[in-house]
C-alpha cells in the first residue's frame, strides 16, 4: 500500500469494516482491538504507527490529555 493515499486508507477502511460487522455479539471490547490489529498489522510498520499515532491522538482528545 503507498503510504498517505487515499486509496490505501480506503482498502484500510473497507477491510475494517468487514471485520467488524462480522464480530459475534458476545464479544467485548478488546475483540475489537484485536480485529483491528489484524487489519492494521497487515500493512507496514510505517501504517502501523500511523495508526497507532492517531488512535492515540483521538482517545487523548476524547479523554482531556490532549496537550
């Protein structure tokens, strides 16, 4: 996947959402987590980090840490 493409997040986006519709109801939330990491794991360190730098920038703003 080319880094920072619009058609690359889309594949991301797609992929996720598949996963995610198919997650039983009686899994919590760390079976979330783990679908997504499989997703994003998939992709090169440098998507990986991408990620991990937004999901951590979104909880930060949704927690009041965010400096």
């Amino acid at each position: 996947m080319e880094e920072g493409t619009w058609e690359g997040t889309r594949t991301i986006c797609n992929e996720l959402i598949k996963k995610l519709r198919d997650i039983p109801s009686n899994y919590d939330v760390s079976d979330i987590g783990n679908e997504v990491g499989i997703v994003i794991g998939y992709y090169e360190k440098s998507v990986v980090q991408e990620f991990k730098t937004g999901f951590d920038h979104g909880v930060s703003l949704s927690d009041g840490t965010h400096v």
